[in-house]
C-alpha cells in the first residue's frame, strides 16, 4: 500500500524517539546490575568496564527476595483468579439479565475506582483487625489473605464493566439456543459464552495481575516480614549502610523476566481483549 | 430509582456505623496483642528497628540474645525487624487498630507523641522496679522516656548522640586543629573546601528531614531558640530559632558543603562522602562508626571525634548545646496479654550484660549506669561521646507535638537548603516564613 | 449509566436480530446471585471503608484520640472548614497541591496519549521488527512499578547520573550539573517519569482499537485519493472514538490519583513542586497525624473526581449518541 511520504518521516521520527526513551532506563537496568557496586557509586559510564555477574549472587541474601517473589506471586494470582472469576458472573448478570438495581450496583461498582487509596486505608486497616479479633485468630491483619482479598477489588471495576461490554457483544442467540437445549444458566455462561469471550478474560486477568503486581501503599501497610510483597520488599536494597543500586537494578530484572515474558505472550490476547471491550 | 438509592445508602450507612461503632468500643475495651499463650510456653511479638547494616544483620545480632532469654525465662520472642522508613507508619496502624507487638522500639525523640495517643503501658513504680528500677538508667537517657510529670511510656535502650568527625590526615595536612568555636569551624571548613577536586570542609544529609531539624535543635539551643514554650505552644520564628537554621543553612549558602548533598537521605552517603576523602568533617550520631568502616574503609585511627562547637561568644540566651539525647526506646503496647513476659523481656534488654553486648555491633552508648562505652576502642571518641551525653545535650522538646514538629520543621530547613544549594541566596525573611509556615501546620495537628 | 450506553452501542448492525432487553425468564434470583460476590467484595473492601472514612472526615482524629476512636469528638465541618480556609496555611497548601495535580495529570495525559498515538499509528502497518518494536514499547508497563522509577531516580542524580551525564558531557548544553529530583524540576522529573510508563499503557490500548480497523476500509479510501494523513484522521480517529473515552478516563485516574511515583521518587514529603494530592493526603494523614483532615480532604478529592468522572460520561455519551 502507498503511503505519503510526511507519514514515513513521521513513521520514523517517532520510532527512534519512542525507542530510546523507552530502552534508555531499560539499557540502564540492565548494565548497572553488570557493575560492582564501586562503579554504579561512581561516575556514570555506559558501558559496564568490569562487568561482574556478582549482583545477582548477592541478590539473593542480601534481602530475602525469594520469599518477596514468592508472595508477590501466590497473592497476585489468587487475587487475579478470584476477581476475574467474580467479575465474569457480574458481568454476565449485567449483560444478559435486567434486574433491580442494576444501575445501582454498576454505577456504584465503577464509581469505586475513583475512590482514594488513601481514604480507606487506615478504614480497611481497623476493619481486618476487627474481623481477626472476632474470629479469634489472625486471618487479615498483615496476611497474604488479606492483601489478596484486597487487591481482588482493584481491578473488579474495571474488570466488570469491560467484560460486560465484551459479553455484550457476544451474541445472545448462542446462550439462548443452548438454554432451549435444556442447558442451565451456569451451563450457558461457561461451555456457551466463556469459551467466545476468553480473549476478554485474558485481557482483564492481565490487567488484574499488574494492577496488583505494582502496588505499593498498601502492601506497605499491610504486610509483615514475612508476608511483604516484592514492590514492598525491592525498597530493602537501600539500607542505612547502602544503596546496593546493582543489586535494585538486578533484582528488578530478575522479577521483571518472569512477568514481562508472560505478559508479552499474553499480548495478543489482551489486544484482542481490549478491542472488542472497548471498541465495539 | 432515586428512592431505592437513598434507601440503600442508608442502610449502607447504617452498616458502616455499626461496624465503627462495634470496632471502636471493642478497641477500647479489650485489644489484641498478638502474644499467645500455647501450650504453657508464652511467645511474645517484638518488633526492632533497623540499627545494625542490614535488616539480616540485625536478626543475626539478635538472634541468639532472644534464644538466651527464652532459655532464662522460656518466653519465646517473634523477632520483626523493621526498616526506619515504615517504622512510624506500622506503629501508628498499629495505636490506630490497637493490633501490635507486645514490645517494639521507638525513636526517642517520638516518646511524648506516642504517649499522648494512650496506645503504650505507662511504666508506674510497679512496672519500673520489674525492668530493674528507675535508678538503673543514666538520667539523661530516661528523661526522654515521656513527658515530663507523667509515667514514661518507654525506656530507653540505645543511647546516641551527636558528635563532629573530623578527618585527622586533611587537618593535619592543612595544619588545623579540630575547632573549638562555630566560627573556627566555618574557617576551617571554607580552608579544606576544594571544589574543583570535589572535596568539602563538611559533609551533610541535607535531604534528610531528620537531621535538618536535629540542627535546627541543636543551633536553635545555642543561640537562644526554643521550638516550644513552656504551655507546649510552637514558637518557631523567634530569633534564636531563626539564627539556628541560618547557622545550619549556612553551611550550604557558604558553599562548604557539596551542593549535590541536599539530596542525601538517611542513607550512607555522607558517611560515605567522608569516609572517602571528600568531605573533612561530619556532624553524626555515634553509629556513623559502622558506615564509616563498613563501607567507606575508613580505619577507626584516621578520625577523631569532638563535641560540636557552639557560636563564641554565646548569643543572648544561647547554651552550649551539642547534640540532642538521641536513642532508641523499648515501648509495651497497652493491649498486650502477656505483661509479664514483655516487663521481663524489657528487664533483659536492658540488662548491663545485654547492654555491653548490643552496644557494641549498634555502636550504642550504654544508657544504664556504670555501662562502659565499648563500641569503640578509641578512649579519646569513648570520652567526647560520653562527655557529650552528660554534659552538653538536652532532649528533644518531650510534647505530644514533637513529631509533627519534627516533619514539619525538618521538611522546611529541608527546602531552604534546597534554596541555597541551587544558588539562591537565603534570606532571614525567607528562614522566617518557612518557619511560620511550619509552625502554622501545626496548628492542625495538636 | 455508561454500561447501558455501551451495551446499547454494542448492537451490531446486521446481527439480523436487535438484541432484547427484556429479561429472560430464568430463576428470578440468578442474576441476584451471580453479583452478590461483587457486592460483598466491594462492600467490605471499598464502601464500608469510605463511609469510616466519611465518619473520619467529621471527628478530631488527631494523636490524642487514634487510640480509642470512640472519644474522639465530632467536630461537624471543622476539619472541611481548615481545610478549605484558603487564607489559612493549610487551605493555601491545598490549593497549591490541587493545581499541581491538575498540572501534572493534564501533562501526563496529553502526552502519554499523544505518545501512544504515535506509536500505535508509526506501528500499524506490518513491516519488518514491527514485533521487536511492539514487544519493546510494552515491556516499561510490564515492569513492576518501583522497578523502572528507581531506575529513573538513579538516572536522575545529579553527580553520577546518566540525564547530567548526557546533557553535561555529551551535549554540552549545561556547564553545571542540574537538580532532577528538588526545586521546580522535580515536577518536570515526576511528569516524564510517569509519562514513560503511562504512554505504553495507552500505545497498548490504542493499538487494540486500531487492529480492529478492516483492511477494506483503508484500501476503499486509499481507491478514494485520500492519502495517508487524511486515512488517519477520518478512519482511524473516528473509529478510535470509543477506545479514547475509556483510555483517558481511565488515564485521568490513574495519574490524578498517582501515588507511587512521587513516592518512590522523593518519600512522603515530596518538594513543594511535586506535592501531588495523594501524597499531600497522606503527609497530612501520616505525617501530622491527622487523620480526620486527611479524610476530609480525601472526601473533597472524591467528590471532584466523581463531579469529574460524571460531567465527561455524560459529555462524551451524549456526543457519542448524536454521532
């Protein structure tokens, strides 16, 4: 296909642009995590001049970054799980069925997403601890349970009301001839709609997955040693005695890997998730 | 439509009350520790701050102290070590939902704001003789347990104070003596200074709103200032306050100090900074001694340590004040089941055995009485530490206000320092207006 | 209200039949059911919180009372009324931070779409490395948060970092290295470290749009003598239309409500230039411990961003209707 010339300037123009201002900080994590700490205290230089594989040795105790990987995962993917499955049934409810308060429950829903982080911190905090001291054991407070119980709601505005438009574009004839069949409401959402809508699913579960893998105000609050997530737990490399910027930037790509990987095949899915929610 | 939304958000409403309600009369009734008593061995929640090189290096300190305690008493302790940037934060969640640890440390300085909130066992008479009594702590270092007149709310457990490094090679080379007066420091300072090699007379934490309000403190004091007055009213725009932060300010519209350390946060870079070389004279706490080994290599011969000088002759009003009673407190949280074991544990903690051998990887001075200074093997570093403790600091202001004092007039110095390492001059107007804008905030807050 | 706007955008032309509103007749409580785990969820996690919150708003939280909620006494508006007392230390500081934000969030969101427009635009036809590019211009969204902004802060220190290493160096266009991170620069440092992670986020979402574009449409206006630039701005624009309501909405939120980026670049006291409003909340909630202040100022923030949020959907689906 022809294409004018001032597009192709602009084609590139942007290209180089974009590119190096989305690769310089990556360039940067990258090789300072190849240097001694000396060098990355030291003037900066773009090219690691004894470069040393040391930093991602060190990473290891230093600070406990496999618990903090460990945790970030089971309560980002149990988080993601449930809220997506949650969303689903909502978002089938609000697609496919006119009910009272309908409007209410999606106004209200999306209209959490505007809400503060800050405005119900300490609330939700002093809630956990209720619930723990009427249960009579620690449940929440400062638990994974807790911090995935929280992160579930994050993304569930978004997700709900994304899914909803994706259902909506299913058409309902599908459901509804299977439901003729004799096939139940469940049976309907998942052997008829769920299959048609995964792209949907993968692009809220992916968007599930990184609100929560990046959050830092309330992982901080409400997680302990043991239970500190790796957004929380990647601040440790700077102590009173150092910054260990090497070991950051090494430890940053050593938790990154695993999730840009996964995201990167998942990219597909997600930009035919967001297409179909979104657009139509 | 509009109706149904109305009754639902009342009984949302209603809901939200109940459940506020519920939680608050539960909270101040009866409270969770998080002790348990399983099996008849008591196991009780202790949370530390960072003060070894590491979060990891501090469980190794400790751990083998808290396995000797259990072994006395058969009270397991839970260690947390926690990092000095969420300390605050977790202990204010932790008044906030009356869940804590049974015994956690506390800055110093934080005592009589803590103590206000109603969250922390007062140490009566009772409780006092149980840790070993009043008269077991060196006074200095137990004044700042609360506010004056009422039961402490802590005792204290590491003893700092402010000392000023100074690099003996780089004097010596320049033939100076460590000095003696504010205006033989500065002298000396601008003499050391060499930009064009990156070598400063002093170095400094500028970005840290800690140390900037130590020295507000400390210089206020010297000519004349007092944050509060005696009803516990800020008063951070007097003259004395206001010559304290331009003393401190100073520094940096001086040019002696590297522009580049307004950045500087509690971390090691000052330290650092002298440790290497590029900088003459640091103005620290007594822990600076790890960094400076640790990490700068620097070997304990090649520095000594002196009382920071004050103004001679003295301002009107002004006392030779060279540090603050820094430290650390041991606190109980109100809500603990387990009273005993934690008085106990508080006891061992502060035990003159416990003491020589916490103090030594903390470079801690000791805070009971007849504790020698052992962190250092320098009897010259040993005595200015200790002669500064006795003769030449006075604690914080022991108000309820003192951490909101402590924000809010850090984070102004911080931001005329900001100023003057940008090449703006610093006016007194200027250091006036920050200060009433402190001080104005404060207003809020008590 | 939007939902409904949405599904009703969503009949597709030539389905044969529209799609009915009228309710199935399965059991009368399924869709009761299917939504009560949403409900709960957010109940406990979001409403039942914000309303403490609100409660917060009304009573002297201070140090005094944090302990024992119950004494702590209402003050009705009191904390409203310092925090909207515009001559007052507290109000001035607000305002300032509120201007700030809304600074910063216009800034980030007009450029962080304009990037992402660029992008998707520069990389919709197939040509080669056209994946490599894509994969690359994603990966800044997929890093964890505090990942690529400590990077960024260490790129920005004045002595030893890469920005003055460049400028001062290479390019010769500074003789003195810069503050990246204190005075007014701060804000220029916040905005672009925010900017570089925003704009893949909108690169992605516009992307997404665009594929959704036939082929035929193009090759039909191309045939027409539309060039290139007229193709984009009648085609894709216009298809784009819904995909932009959502991703600046949604831009808008994310930024206005931005708390991890002046966070990890400065702490809880940011310099005066990049004191954003949720940060500003919380050093007046942890820092002065002031907890009802900080809520009343959280539920002022609420009532904007939902007076906000309200005003542009019903804009933008009004407009939507008409077109």
């Amino acid at each position: 296909m022809h294409e004018q010339r001032s597009f192709k300037v602009f084609r590139w123009v942007t290209i180089i642009f974009l590119g190096a201002f989305t690769l310089v900080p990556l360039y940067v994590m990258v090789t300072s995590a190849l240097k001694p700490l000396g060098d990355v205290q030291g003037a900066f230089h773009w090219w690691p001049t004894h470069p040393t594989l040391r930093p991602f040795v060190d990473i290891w105790s230093t600070v406990p970054l496999a618990r903090y990987f460990v945790n970030s995962l089971i309560v980002c993917t149990v988080s993601t799980v449930l809220s997506v499955v949650i969303a689903i049934f909502a978002a089938y409810a609000v697609s496919r069925y006119r009910f009272r308060g309908r409007r209410l429950f999606t106004g209200t829903v999306l209209s959490t997403q505007m809400f503060p982080g800050i405005l119900f911190l300490l609330p939700l905090f002093l809630i956990f601890v209720n619930i723990d001291k009427t249960l009579g054991f620690t449940l929440l407070y400062q638990t994974r349970v807790g911090l995935t119980i929280t992160y579930m709601t994050f993304s569930l505005p978004f997700s709900i009301w994304m899914l909803a438009s994706y259902l909506d574009g299913i058409p309902r004839d599908l459901d509804e001839a299977a439901r003729v069949d004799g096939t139940s409401a469940m049976g309907a959402l998942f052997r008829i709609v769920l299959p048609a809508a995964r792209p949907g699913v993968i692009a809220v579960a992916v968007y599930s997955f990184m609100t929560s893998w990046g959050e830092i105000l309330f992982a901080s609050q409400m997680t302990n040693d043991s239970t500190k997530t790796l957004s929380i737990g990647l601040q440790s490399y700077s102590t009173q005695i150092n910054v260990y910027w090497n070991q950051v930037m090494a430890a940053s790509l050593v938790v990154s890997v695993p999730v840009v990987i996964g995201f990167l095949l998942l990219q597909k899915y997600l930009v035919a998730g967001l297409t179909s929610g979104a657009v139509k | 439509m509009k109706s149904r939304t109305i009754a639902s958000t009342v009984v949302l409403l209603a809901v939200a009350t109940t459940a506020a309600c519920g939680g608050s009369t539960e909270n101040a009734s009866s409270g969770g520790g998080s002790g348990s008593t399983a099996g008849g061995s008591t196991t009780i929640t202790y949370w530390a701050s960072n003060q070894g090189t590491s979060i990891q290096n501090d469980k190794e300190v400790l751990g083998p102290e808290l396995k000797k305690f259990e072994k006395q008493t058969g009270v397991h302790v839970d260690l947390q070590v926690i990092g000095w940037p969420d300390l605050l934060n977790k202990i204010l969640a932790a008044t906030t939902s009356g869940q804590g640890p049974d015994v956690l440390n506390i800055g110093n300085t934080w005592a009589a704001s803590l103590q206000a909130t109603g969250a922390f066992m007062p140490f009566d008479s009772k409780a006092l003789d149980a840790v070993g009594g009043k008269d077991k702590f060196v006074e200095a270092s137990f004044a700042t347990g609360g506010a004056p007149g009422k039961d402490p709310t802590s005792v204290p457990l590491y003893g700092l104070v402010y000392g000023l490094y100074y690099n003996k090679k780089m004097f010596a080379d320049a033939g100076l003596q460590p000095p003696t007066t504010w205006q033989e420091l500065m002298t000396d300072a601008k003499k050391l200074t060499n930009p064009s090699k990156g070598v400063y007379g002093m170095a400094m934490e500028g970005g840290s709103y800690t140390e900037s309000v130590h020295f507000a403190f400390i210089f206020g004091r010297q000519n004349g200032g007092q944050p509060f007055d005696d009803s516990g009213k800020p008063t951070f725009t007097t003259p004395g306050m206001v010559a304290g932060v331009k003393q401190y300010v100073d520094l940096m519209s001086q040019k002696v100090v590297n522009p580049s350390s307004v950045q500087y946060k509690n971390g090691p870079e000052a330290p650092t900074d002298f440790a290497k070389g590029k900088a003459a004279m640091l103005m620290s706490q007594n822990n600076a001694d790890n960094v400076l080994q640790a990490n700068g290599g620097m070997k304990p011969s090649e520095y000594g340590v002196v009382a920071i000088p004050a103004p001679n002759p003295l301002p009107p009003g002004g006392k030779d004040v060279a540090s603050f009673v820094a430290g650390i407190n041991l606190s109980i949280f109100k809500n603990t089941k387990n009273k005993d074991a934690a008085l106990k544990f508080v006891n061992f903690m502060t035990s003159p055995e416990e003491q020589a051998i916490l103090d030594k990887p903390y470079t801690a001075l000791p805070v009971v009485k007849n504790g020698t200074v052992n962190f250092t093997s320098k009897k010259d570093e040993a005595k200015a530490f200790a002669e500064v403790l006795a003769n030449k600091s006075e604690p914080l202001p022991l108000v309820p206000a003192e951490s909101a004092f402590e924000t809010n007039v850090g984070n102004a110095v911080n931001g005329l320092l900001a100023q003057a390492a940008t090449g703006k001059t610093v006016t007194d107007a200027d250091i006036k207006a920050a200060l009433q804008q402190a001080q104005d905030k404060m207003a809020s807050a008590s | 209200m939007t939902l409904t706007t949405r599904a009703e955008a969503s009949q597709k032309p030539g389905t044969g039949r529209p799609a009915r509103r009228r309710s199935l007749s399965w059991g009368r409580a399924t869709p009761f059911l299917l939504v009560v785990p949403a409900v709960l969820l957010e109940l406990i996690i979001h409403i039942i919180p914000m309303l403490v919150g609100v409660w917060m708003s009304f009573v002297e939280l201070t140090q005094f009372f944090i302990a024992n909620w119950s004494a702590a006494p209402f003050v009705g508006f009191g904390n409203y009324g310092i925090a909207l007392d515009f001559s007052g230390s507290i109000g001035k500081s607000l305002v300032h931070s509120f201007l700030i934000t809304c600074l910063y969030t216009v800034i980030v969101v007009a450029v962080a779409w304009a990037f992402g427009m660029a992008g998707a635009l520069a990389l919709q036809r197939r040509f080669r490395g056209q994946g490599t590019l894509r994969t690359l211009f994603l990966v800044p969204y997929s890093l964890p948060i505090y990942a690529g902004i400590i990077t960024w802060s260490f790129m920005l220190q004045r002595d030893n970092g890469l920005v003055n290493h460049v400028l001062l160096d290479n390019l010769h266009v500074i003789d003195t290295p810069t503050f990246w991170l204190i005075g007014n620069n701060a804000f220029t440092s916040m905005a672009v470290v925010n900017i570089w992670r925003a704009w893949t986020f909108a690169f992605l979402m516009l992307m997404a749009g665009m594929q959704s574009v036939p082929d035929e449409l193009y090759q039909a206006a191309a045939v027409d003598g539309a060039g290139t630039w007229k193709q984009v701005r009648y085609i894709t624009l216009g298809v784009l239309k819904p995909v932009n309501v959502v991703l600046v909405l949604m831009l808008f939120l994310w930024t206005f409500n931005d708390f991890n980026t002046p966070f990890v670049l400065f702490g809880p006291t940011p310099p005066p230039s990049a004191d954003i409003i949720s940060i500003h909340i919380f050093s007046n909630s942890f820092v002065n411990w002031n907890f009802g202040l900080g809520a009343a100022m959280s539920v002022l923030l609420l009532l904007l961003l939902l007076v906000v949020t309200g005003i542009y959907l019903l804009v933008t689906s009004r407009r939507s209707r008409r077109a």
